[in-house]
C-alpha cells in the first residue's frame, strides 16, 4: 500500500530537505504527499523512479520535478554508493509567493529532456543549498540558502512549467488528502465515490471536482490506480492466483481486473508476470516499490 508521506518542515526554512543514507539501499516504496518534490540525483548509477507506475530511468546529474499528491517510488542497484538528495516545498510558502503555481504542470524529467543552461542553474543552486545546509544553518546562511532558493523556484516556473488552465472550483487539499488516505487504507473494500463523499461531508460531484481539480482523475480513477499498483506487487512478488489477487485488491471480477491491468500495463496479468519471471535477479530490485 502506498503510504502518505507526513512532511515536516526544516526549522525557519519552507522546505523539507532529505539526504540518502550512502550506507543503506537508494530503494523507496510508494508513497505520496501534498507537496511538490525536487530530486537531485548526484552520483551512484541508473535509478528507476515510478510515478503513478510509470518507470523512468534516471542517471547521475538529474534532477526532476514530483508533482502534488502522485504516487512514487524509486530502487537502484544496493551494491552502488549513492549520492541523492531532494527537497520538499512547503505548499503554504509557495501558494503565499508564487499564486500561479497552483496550476503548475510540471516537466522537469532529467537531464536527457532538458540539456539547457537553465536545468544546469536548477542543478547548482540544489547543490548550493545542501552544501549550506551541511555546513550547519545559522541566520547568515539561512539568507544565502533563501536566495538560492528562490532564484531556484524562479528558473523552475519560467523554464519546466506550463500553466494548466484556471478551474472555477475553491481548491480544498485538505479534503483531497483526508479522502486519499481512506483510499490507501480500504481499496480492498468495495468503495464508492458516494460513500467516500458521505464520510467527509460533501457531495460526489464536490469531492471529483477537487480530485479533477487537484490530482487530474476522478475519485473512481484514483481508486483502480491504487488497485492496480498494488496487484502489481502481488504479481511481481507472490505466486498467488490471480483470481485471489483480483479479489485482494477490490476488483469486482477477475475479468474487471485482467481487463483494467492489461489497459494499465499492456500486458495481461499473466503475460506480465511471465515476462518478469524471467528476468535476472539484478533486474528485480523493484518488487520492493510499494
């Protein structure tokens, strides 16, 4: 099950900033938080990072961008030394100074997308503000890292944005994390945008409208990409029948379910388990991304 991400912030800083532990695997397992994530990837080897389960490759020297509330994981070879860092912006700080990003879409995918004078400023002034933050944050260097930090938000949202189009609903994300996580906690059930309204106080067509709003899927939507990540994991990691997989993740049918996976992934559940099957064990480090 993907995981809610509780974010707390880095004292006098809008920001919570992460460093990997060098001495322990690059493998992270799904989870999701309300705020935009920057990953700075600064040495180690190919990391595969998985959006709403959509791999990308990754190499050292990239950054990239993980917009609001999507679900992501990452894994790597655990025998590298890894060297990766990121940081999470506070959502009230950059709503307060920068009210156009609340319709960012985000394209800021590595350095293979985007070999640009701008993408390499994002780099270093990422690079700065660890090297800052290293060195021990006083009131002097709380300054610096601010300026980086801002000259930073500026080249993302003139060069790795584009503005999605002004929607007439009063964003709630309060509303929409409260219902994902019901969603991450009961997907096996059998849910319903109705009954989730019900729970927190608002009408279905309330709550798709913050979903379309916030996450750019209905609630229905939201609730098979859940499902359909965590039949992933039983496929990949169990031998369980696939009509218990179906069932253990809160698809109505085995027929709903093989129907649903194959349009998610292209291959049928079976086809899909075959092929990982047999793959080498090297290559199978993701089973671990949930």
């Amino acid at each position: 099950m993907a995981a809610f991400e509780q974010v707390e912030q880095w004292p006098t800083l809008p920001f919570k900033f992460y460093q990997n532990d060098p001495r322990k695997p690059i493998d992270f397992p799904s989870h999701w938080h309300p705020s935009i994530e920057l990953n700075f990837l600064v040495a180690g080897g190919p990391m595969t990072f998985v959006t709403d389960g959509v791999e990308r490759i990754y190499q050292p020297g990239d950054v990239w961008a993980t917009d609001r509330r999507v679900i992501h994981s990452n894994y790597g070879d655990s025998t590298l030394d890894w060297d990766q860092f990121g940081m999470i912006i506070d959502e009230d700080f950059l709503a307060a100074k920068l009210p156009s990003s609340a319709n960012w879409d985000l394209h800021l995918i590595g350095h293979q997308e985007h070999p640009s004078h701008a993408y390499r400023e994002i780099f270093q002034h990422g690079l700065a503000i660890r090297d800052l933050i290293q060195q021990g944050v006083d009131d002097y260097r709380r300054l610096e890292i601010l300026s980086h930090f801002y000259a930073l938000l500026v080249t993302l949202g003139r060069n790795f944005t584009t503005q999605r189009p002004t929607n007439h609903v009063a964003d709630n994300g309060h509303l929409v994390d409260a219902v994902m996580q019901m969603i991450h906690t009961r997907f096996a059930e059998d849910l319903h945008s109705a009954d989730l309204a019900q729970a927190v106080h608002v009408s279905t067509t309330t709550l798709n409208q913050q979903f379309q709003a916030q996450v750019h899927m209905s609630v229905h939507q939201y609730i098979r990409l859940v499902r359909l990540i965590k039949a992933r994991r039983f496929l990949l990691e169990s031998d369980f029948p696939i009509d218990y997989i179906a069932a253990t993740c809160g698809f109505g049918s085995t027929k709903s379910f093989q129907r649903n996976f194959k349009t998610w992934s292209g291959m049928a559940p079976t086809t899909y388990r075959q092929t990982v099957h047999t793959l080498p064990p090297d290559d199978l480090a993701f089973l671990h991304d949930d």
